[in-house]
C-alpha cells in the first residue's frame, strides 16, 4: 500500500471512493485546496470523497544495503563518518568561539585599564587646579596686601622716579663684598 502521489507507505492513509486509489490524507487536502480532482485520474474528487482507513501501522522496511553483512558495514561506517564530521565541526565551531572569546576578554581588560588610567589623570587634574586655585587666591591677598603696604609708602613721601649715583654706588660696593 503505498500513497498515489509520494510514492510512500502512508502514516494517515485515505482512499478514495470514486477511484479507489490510496493516498496520505495530508497530500491529498493540499492537492484538493487548490484543485477538486483527482490527481492520478483527473476525474471530479472531494474530501467527501475521501475514506480513512484503519490499518496496522507498518514498520518501514529496511533499505536493500542493511538486509547483508557487507551492507551493514557500509552502512555503519557511513554512520560513523557522517559522527567524525559533525564532530570535527563542532570542534571547528568551539575553537572560533574561544578565540571570539579571547578576544573580547582582551578588549574589555584593555578598556578597563584605559578607564582606570583616565580616572587617576582626571583625579590628578582636579587636585592640580585646586592647588592652583589656593596658589592664585594667596598670590591676590599678597598682592592686595602689598599694595595696601605700597600706598601707605607713597603717602609718607614721594618715591624715587630715577636711580642716583649714591643707589648705583652702594649697589657696586654690595655686589663686590658678595
């Protein structure tokens, strides 16, 4: 008993009424949605039409090469290459996947000690202008207290505007004891 339209021994065999012949029920209601004939006979078909039948579930029958030692032995060692390949493949499949892996691990380690360096760098900047800032804010209160101390000067009297030979003299004298 083997199905009009695949050739196979069907797992849901239907036969038809008015031909008689055996075909698998999911076959022949997609062969019927699209036409309402028979696709053997052309003649008128519906899925009214169609009886299923009750029979034993039969097991598929081996193929000729199992049926002798030598064709078990072809057949298992087909088995068998077809299990090395697969293998090889995973293996093939694992080692891309490690080297992937190494990969990314090794970007995110040098990531993480590019971010480290940049924090100790951002970190030393701000200590950096903050010293400056309390450098900058005791240089003005200098500043401003020396100028309070200059003009205090110049109220008592005027400053010199030149540079007198009595300066320049005592200026020499000082330079030649040092």
């Amino acid at each position: 008993m083997f199905c009009a339209i695949s050739g196979e021994v069907p797992k849901e065999p239907v036969v038809s009424t008015k031909t008689g012949h055996l075909f698998e029920k999911s076959l022949i209601d997609k062969y019927l949605a699209s036409e309402d004939k028979c696709p053997v006979t052309g003649e008128e078909l519906t899925t009214e039409d169609l009886i299923p039948l009750k029979a034993t579930q039969t097991a598929k029958p081996r193929p000729i090469t199992a049926t002798s030692i030598p064709g078990l032995l072809s057949h298992f060692q087909n088995e068998w290459d077809a299990l090395m390949l697969e293998t090889y493949t995973l293996k093939q499949h694992l080692d891309s996947t490690r080297k992937e892996l190494s990969q990314v691990l090794y970007q995110h380690d040098a990531a993480c000690r590019v971010i480290a360096r940049l924090m100790r760098e951002r970190d030393e900047a701000r200590a950096m202008v903050s010293q400056r800032q309390g450098q900058m804010a005791e240089a003005a209160a200098a500043q401003a207290a020396g100028e309070a101390a200059d003009t205090m000067d110049v109220e008592g009297g005027a400053a010199p505007t030149e540079i007198t030979e009595a300066v320049i003299g005592e200026l020499t004298a000082l330079g030649k004891q040092l």
